[in-house]
C-alpha cells in the first residue's frame, strides 16, 4: 500500500488462502453466494461467473471471526490460466463491510502472495473501469483501452 490506501481499521476477520480442492462445500458455497450477491444481483450483471477458473486457482477469504460469514473474497489464476501473468480477480467485499479497507487489504494480501508464489512475474487484472485509481495505488498500471466486458467498461492492468 502506498500513502494514498485508507488507513481506516480493519474488521476482525479470519483470512486463508484455500486451492480450490481444499476448500469445504460450505466454503465454496459462501464464495458463490457473495459473488453472485455483488456481481450479479447488486451490479445487475448477468454473467458466466462460473467459468471453468475455480478448479486452479489459489482462492483467499476473509471471514468474520464471531460467525464464520465471509466477508472478503478474491482469486488468483496462475500464469497461462487466463493470462500470461498469474491474475487477481473476482476481487469482492460483502455490502455490510464496505469502507473499512478491506478492499485494499485483499489486493495487499494478493499481491504479496503473487510475489511469493511467482516470483519475478508481473501481476495482470481486468479491473472495472471505475476502479483504476483504486488498483493504481498498488501500483497496477493501465495496460489496455477500455473495453467492455459484460456490459460493464474494462481496461487490463499490470502490476511489474
């Protein structure tokens, strides 16, 4: 994070970082929920969400402590998956935990686990247009012009 990320506390969460056959049929069902919740209901965007990418990817979920409801949620694609560069995505916060961090805290955790995990590798993501300055201060620059996906304006950024 740089100096322009919310420097607001954080909620009390759980965070883990599951493969998608580690993870509990309850588990997997909290990440389809929120997802759907977020991208498909709230941003009235019918969409394939369920696309064939879960099987390999590293999933991190934020939890709420006291009662185990996810929170926080996104997934790494490793490289060669979607993109060349391993890719953050499906970056989502529940609609009661908005404005505490949480986002950033996502992209923070992501990206230090990207480094980890390949090294020496930029780090590419489809944002929602809208989200640019958001990803910027992670350091994500705009590599592409926007474009739509679903309907909804798109550019790829790239973390080097």
């Amino acid at each position: 994070m740089n100096e322009h990320s919310p420097q607001v506390p954080l909620l009390q969460l759980d965070w883990a970082w599951n493969a998608f056959a580690e993870l509990s049929s309850n588990q997997l069902y909290q990440i389809l929920q929120l997802r759907q919740q977020v991208f498909v209901t709230e941003q009235q965007c019918a969409y394939d969400d369920i696309d064939n990418r879960d099987q390999d990817a590293f999933h991190l979920r934020g939890t709420d402590s006291a009662n185990q409801t996810l929170q926080a949620y996104l997934r790494v694609l490793p490289p060669g998956t979607h993109f060349e560069e391993p890719s953050i995505g499906r970056v989502v916060t529940a609609t009661a935990s908005r404005g505490c961090g949480l986002g950033h805290e996502l992209i923070r955790r992501s990206v230090v686990f990207c480094r980890d995990r390949f090294p020496r590798t930029a780090v590419r993501i489809s944002a929602q247009a809208h989200l640019q300055l958001f990803y910027a201060a992670h350091g994500f620059v705009s590599v592409t012009a926007e474009h739509f996906i679903d309907r909804i304006p798109h550019v790829e950024m790239l973390l080097r």
